[in-house]
C-alpha cells in the first residue's frame, strides 16, 4: 500500500474510460483498494476535505471508486441503476483540481449496484451527500469530471474566491 499521486486536470489518464474489474479477492485488487485509501485519508489531512477518490485519479483505469462519508468503503464495477427525486444544486470541488469549485446539478437520489472484494453484488440507495458523491465518483470512471456538468462557465471559480464571495448573492445555492 502506497500513498499515490493524484492525477491533475490536463493529465490524459483522467479522460479514459476505465475497464470492468473482472478478477475479485486477488492481491492486485487488494492492493489498488488499500491505495486508494490512503491517498484519500492523506488527502484529506493534508487539504482537509475530500469524501471519494476513482482508481483513475491515481493512474489505475479499472472501475473502482473508494468512498469514506460516515465509514470507508469501496465500490467495484459500480453502476446507477436509477435517479430519481429532484436535481439539487451545489458547488463541487476535486482532488484533480483542487484550487478550483464548480456549481454543478446532480440527481438527489440515485440507486447504485456494485460488487465488493469478493465479487458480491450490492445494491445501495443513496440521498444527499452521498448520492451526488456517488454521481462525481462514478463519473470519474467514464472520463467524465466535475468541469463538465458545470452549470456554465460562469459556475468555475478559484476556490480561494469561492471562500471569500461565498455570500454574495451569485454564489449562493
Ligand atoms: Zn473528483
């Protein structure tokens, strides 16, 4: 297990889509899992937010996302099965940006299937926090990020920014 570099907005590995895990419970897998996590904890003491990481952010192009809102957990081969509920509206931000914030709409609920280590199947609903986390993460996997849902252009600023203006009107949800 290792402490990864995050891939940064411009590096091509973050535009791929990434392959189906096909092989459970081996020690590659394993050792992808435990990265993940501590490039994600590391994160998060170093910059003091982050809730999620996707494989391809620290070079790995398999469908593996590692989430950590109320307890750490990965999800395998991770699909959204349903959205449902209303859109909601906030600002987004990345580990593979981290100076900027994006205001983006995503999905209040969503159903998600996914397999573990072992290659069992799940099914998790997911509102809030963790439904549009879950959207970010899973995006990532398709090569998809952030800056791409941006509301418009208008809606990617300096996080630096963000902190200052962040009661003004325009930048209210
Ligand atoms: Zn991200």
């Amino acid at each position: 297990m290792a402490i990864r570099e995050i891939l940064l907005l411009g590096d091509p590995g973050l535009r791929r889509r990434c392959g189906q895990v096909k092989r459970f419970g081996t020690r590659e897998l394993k050792s992808i899992i435990a990265d993940l996590r501590h490039t994600l904890s590391n994160f998060r003491e170093q910059n003091g937010f982050g809730r999620g990481i996707a494989a391809p952010q620290i070079g790995v192009t398999q469908r593996v996302i590692f989430i950590h809102i109320d307890r750490p957990s990965a999800l395998i081969n991770p699909r959204i099965m349903l959205r449902h509920g209303c859109k909601i509206t906030l600002w987004d931000d990345c580990f593979s940006f981290p100076d900027l914030m994006v205001k983006v709409h995503r999905d209040f609920a969503v159903r998600v299937s996914y397999q573990d280590f072992h290659g069992t199947k799940h099914t998790l609903h997911a509102e809030g926090p963790l439904s549009e986390l879950l959207q970010h993460e899973i995006d990532h996997l398709n090569g998809i990020l952030a800056i791409d849902r941006a509301i418009d252009s208008r809606h990617i600023i300096l996080r630096s920014e963000f902190l200052k203006w962040r009661n003004e009107k325009h930048y209210a949800l």
